[in-house]
C-alpha cells in the first residue's frame, strides 16, 4: 500500500467523523431538547449505538456507493481526493452556519464531480445516481408521514392518560428510539465511507479480481463515525432539536421512531439516503400534528435549499480539486 493511497484512506475515515460529527445532531437533538439526556450523555448514548450497527446490517449501501453512483473502472485517486475534498468543505461551511446538510449527498455529489472533468457524463451510473436524487424528496416524505403516522397512534393510545404519566413513560422511550435512530445512522452513513475506501482499493489491485468490503474497512469507519457523534455538531442541535417545532418527550420518540424505521428499510435495499433529511421530515411531521403553525416552516424551508444545494456545490468543488491536482 502506497503512501498516496493510505493518505486517501486517512483522509477518508476524516470525512467519516466530519459524518457523524456534522450528523451528531440528528441522533440527539430531540434526546437533548426534551432533556430526557445531558449533551454529554446524548453523544455517549448515540455513538455507542452508531459503532455497533455493522452487526444488523449488511454491506447493500457501501456496494451502491463502491460501484453505484460511477463507473469503477475509471475511479483513480485523484477522483477519489476530489471527492473527499468536495464532500468535507461543504460539510465543514454548513457546519459553521449551523445548517444540517446531507454528508451523504456531499460525498455522492464529489464523486460526480471528479468523474465528470475525467470522462465526461459517460462516466456516471445513471440508475445509481437518480435512486439517490430520488430520494433526496421521497426521505423527508416517508419520515414527515412515520413521524405523523406513530404521532396519531401515540395521541390515540394515551389520550386518557394524564400528561405526566405520559411525559414520563416516553422519557424513558426515548433512550430506545434515539439508540434505534443512531442505529440506523451508523447502519446507512458509515456504509458511504466503506464504499469510497473499499472503491480506492479495487481501482489500485488491493482488493483482487472481486469487488468487497474487508472487515477491516468496515470497523474503522464505523469507529470514525461513531467519535465523530462523540465529539458532536453542538451548532446543529439547537436547529434540528428546538428551531422546526418545540418538542417534548413523546414528541421526539414518535420523531426518532418514524426517521429509524425509514433508515432501516433503506438500508435494507442500498438506498444511501441521508439521515438529515429524513429526521428533518420526521420532526416536521410531529410538529404539524398539533398545529400547523407549530412547525416553522420558513427554518425548514432554508434547510431544503441546502438540501438542493449539497450535490451541485459539492461536485464544484470536487472538480475543481480534481482538475488542479490531476495535470
């Protein structure tokens, strides 16, 4: 192994805990915001359940990434640098503006960006790429309506219980969803990462004639992604947990129990989706329960410009590193 390609690997696992340090949000804001769990203790909840989740899913997601998103035969890396490069500034600049933007779609759209100032659109896997795009609506949709659906459900079920036995049954509720949340975070996001470095391998002769993911690669991204949660998104928290719709208890299980159900299904069929989006959704859906005016809307609506914004922003920046460091 080359000093090159292990620089890529390192700097790789970097975007893996930019991943969860950007996303720590979403796996503990409503955890934080209902006070059901310190900051401290939130991160420490979330990262555990972040780092064991290669243990209830398999590989779907990292493959789509690995040989889904472009043509494997013309990865190098140079395509590869670009990529991270696009992918971590842009989670980096939405990081300081405090906006909860897609890691996963910064990396999908660094990847389009390098191969195309490479080879041009022929270089692109068209199927791969508009399940992602696809997805980039239909995510926030499924979480709005789970989010909703388990809201109803909730409300029917105790709507004769007094509000305190209430509060504090789903207290308690939470520390199962949050953990089934971060589950299916570390279970989607982490697998992105796997496809990059398992991808760099194969296009160097590392991996043999056979496209996989070594056991080795899936364990450090999933310690990269998991400290990354540890250390935390403390900007981002305050958007996601309090800044769309005022939350309590209840509210945040139904929220984090819609957004892991949409997360494990996708993961099941290799959707790389992201968990911003779909969380987003989900909280949108269990503040508009009450009221409609109980969700502000305007907040969401920057959050979906970013939304639009990751994929063409994060491949600008990929082919521009591509480009200077390719001649």
């Amino acid at each position: 192994m080359t000093i090159s390609i292990l620089f890529l690997i390192l700097l790789a696992l970097l975007f893996d805990f930019l991943n969860g340090f950007n996303d720590a949000a979403n796996s503990i804001a409503t955890v934080v915001s209902t006070r059901v769990l310190s900051p401290k203790h939130a991160v420490m909840w979330a990262s555990f359940f972040n780092f064991i989740a290669f243990l209830f899913f398999g590989l779907h997601v990292a493959n789509t990434i690995g040989k889904g998103i472009i043509d494997i035969t013309i990865i190098d890396q140079h395509i590869i640098l670009g990529a991270l490069v696009g992918a971590c500034l842009w989670d980096i600049f939405a990081w300081h503006l405090g906006i909860p933007t897609s890691s996963s779609h910064a990396l999908i759209g660094g990847m389009i960006g390098s191969a195309l100032v490479k080879a041009g659109p022929k270089a692109l896997v068209a199927s791969g790429i508009i399940k992602t795009v696809t997805f980039i609506f239909i995510s926030p949709i499924v979480g709005l309506c789970l989010g909703l659906t388990f809201g109803i459900a909730v409300y029917w079920i105790f709507r004769k219980t007094i509000p305190l036995k209430v509060d504090n049954f789903f207290r308690k509720g939470q520390l199962v969803s949050a953990a089934l949340f971060s589950l299916g975070h570390g279970g989607n996001d982490a697998q992105k990462t796997m496809g990059i470095i398992a991808s760099l391998l194969f296009s160097a002769g590392l991996l043999g004639p056979k496209f996989h993911i070594p056991f080795w690669v899936v364990i450090a991204c999933q310690a990269a992604i998991a400290l990354g949660t540890l250390f935390g998104g403390w900007r981002i928290v305050k958007t996601m947990g309090q800044k769309i719709a005022k939350l309590k208890p209840v509210d945040g299980f139904c929220a984090e129990s819609g957004a892991a159900v949409t997360l494990f299904v996708a993961s099941r069929f290799g959707i790389p989706v992201s968990t911003t989006h779909t969380i987003t959704g989900a909280i949108m859906g269990i503040g508009s329960l009450k009221r409609l005016s109980a969700v502000r809307w305007g907040v969401a609506g920057h959050i979906v410009w970013a939304w639009i914004m990751t994929i063409p922003c994060s491949a600008a920046i990929s082919a521009a590193v591509y480009y200077f460091t390719s001649k």
